[in-house]
C-alpha cells in the first residue's frame, strides 16, 4: 500500500527561499512506487496545496487534510522541510503530535531547544571528547556588562542571535571597541545572544540519521569560506566557500567524530536527519561544538545531498530509509 505523505514548505522567515529549493529535491527524489506526495505551502497568507491545473486549495487546519475534487484526502504522515519557524522550532511539530500525525524531524521539545544555542550548548555539554567555546549569553534589557564581558572573554569573539537558523545577523569582533555594535546589530535579530570566544581551527559539517533502529553518521564536508566564517552569504552563494566531501581527517578524529556525533544525536533525542556543525581546534584537534540543525538543507549543494553521494547511497534510496524510520 502507498503511504499519503504532505511535503510541507515554505515558512515564515527569510529562509522560506532555501525550504523551497529543499522541497523541490526532495520531491524529486521520493519514491513515487512507495509514496503519493503532496508538496503543500506554508506561508503568512495560508497553508495550500496548488495543482499544476487549478487554483490553491486551503489545507483544513483541524485535521490536517486536503479535499480535493470531493474528496478528502488524509496524511499518513508529513515530511517537514521548513528551515526556520515553524517547522524547525518545534511549533510544528506539536501541533501534529496533537493530531497524531507522524513527520520525519525531531519532536517539538528537541526542536525547540535546539534553536536557542545557548540551551543547546547546556545539554551536551558533559558528552565524552566534545568540547564547547567559552561564551556569556545575554538578554535584550536585561543586565550585562560590556566591561565584564571583555574580562570574562578573550579576543576575537563571535555574536551571534541565540535562535537564529541561518547565521543572519553574526559578527566577528576582532576589537573591543566593537563589541557594542555587533550586540545591536544581533538585538535587531533576537532578544537573546550568545557571545562566544573564538576558536581557531578547521570547520566541518557533518549529518546523522537514524535508520533501522541504527544511528548512521554520513561523511564529514570540511568548510573553507573564502569569507571570515561561514556567514549567510558564504552559506548561499554560489563559489563563496570551498566544500571537501568527505572532509580531510585522520582516522582517529573520523572514528572519534563519529562517536561525539551519535552521542550528540542521542542525548538531544533526534530523530530523521540533523546536521552537526563543529570545529577541530588548530594544535590540538579538539571536537569543539558550534550548534546542531534539525532541518538539515536538502537543496542540490547542501551539505547533506554531498554527504549521501559521498556515502554511495541515492537520495531516493535515503529518503525512503529515512521516511520508513520516522513514518512507519
């Protein structure tokens, strides 16, 4: 019997574009033998599915289902490809669990603690050989010191907005004296901030899933921007960064790594398919945490597409694993 299954995409925030580009590889790519998909938007104005032939037809939000000619079609479940809110926040995810309607990411409370990376930095911290950058988070009106921040902290910093998907709003702050500004500029994106020591050494990606029962981690893609770090630019330009899939490491760090990610993934109970960013600190090889995505991108040059080729599986053969994992 083939499953029903809404491809949920679109959004609400600046990375609608990417949820998009994601939906479209995907779709493409799912098995139509084991699969009826129904590439559904999600946007301001409404939740619709639009039919090559006629006019968008509004989703009934109380069930989750389309009509269609007459007829009412129900999800056996939803694969979700939205970057940002609110299907990478966990709202999403909350609102299926109340129609208990299965989807293919990590459950709302992950998903939710996950976009606060200061939270996400509280949780794994204490899993074997992962170690976290130094950093303050602080809060829009609250009480923060910039003298006591410049004390606590050693130069360069990184200020970053604590939820923020997609590396809007970030600076590298080189000087004291321009701290302050790269706090505004990261206020006008979040009421929280992270501001975090710097850490020198080479940047990787690397994507997990779960499958079979099993945690499958998929070849490492090395980072070198051509840019200061790997900002939204660098991230969705075209030639702004070199990629190397499957990155350069020894086996020590590859076996390491691979250990570090599992736990990651299982201490944060992930589900489907996420994405570890991480640095190998320069001197020492350290495993430093920079955050985790729940709603990896899937567009033809995001990282985990590289990451599957470079595994030697199709993308339709790790979507069917994956949605078999996740939707039954």
């Amino acid at each position: 019997m083939k499953k029903t299954i809404a491809l949920l995409t679109g959004g609400t925030t600046g990375e609608w574009v990417v949820s998009v580009k994601s939906a479209a590889t995907i779709a493409q790519n799912i098995d139509p033998d084991l699969y009826d998909v129904y590439k559904i938007m999600l946007n301001e104005k409404g939740w619709f599915y639009e039919p090559a032939d006629s006019v968008k037809i509004e989703i009934d939000k109380n069930d989750f289902s389309l009509t269609l000619e007459g007829r009412k079609i129900k999800f056996d479940g939803v694969f979700i490809a939205i970057h940002g809110s609110p299907g990478e926040d966990g709202k999403l995810q909350g609102y299926f669990d109340m129609l208990g309607i299965r989807y293919t990411a990590c459950d709302a409370l992950t998903s939710s603690i996950t976009m606060n990376k200061g939270y996400t930095k509280a949780v794994v911290a204490g899993i074997d050989n992962l170690y976290t950058a130094k950093s303050v988070q602080i809060f829009k009106g609250g009480n923060y010191s910039l003298n006591q921040i410049k004390q606590d902290l050693r130069l360069p910093y990184f200020v970053k907005p604590n939820s923020g998907g997609s590396s809007i709003g970030m600076s590298k702050v080189k000087h004291t004296d321009d701290l302050e500004e790269a706090i505004e500029k990261a206020f006008k994106e979040d009421t929280q901030i992270l501001i975090e020591e710097f850490v020198s050494g080479r940047e990787f990606s690397i994507g997990v899933f779960g499958a079979e029962g099993k945690i499958i981690v998929l070849p490492t893609t090395e980072v070198i921007p051509a840019n200061e770090f790997f900002d939204f630019e660098a991230k969705y330009t075209p030639g702004a960064t070199e990629e190397i899939t499957p990155g350069r490491m020894n086996e020590e760090e590859v076996s390491r790594v691979q250990q570090v990610v599992k736990d990651i993934y299982k201490k944060l109970n992930c589900r489907g398919v996420v994405r570890v960013d991480y640095f190998l600190e320069e001197g020492t090889g350290k495993f430093y945490f920079i955050e985790i995505n729940t709603i990896p991108g899937q567009t033809a040059t995001s990282f985990i597409p590289q990451q599957v080729a470079a595994m030697g599986i199709t993308l339709k053969a790790f979507y069917t694993r994956l949605m078999k994992e996740t939707l039954g």
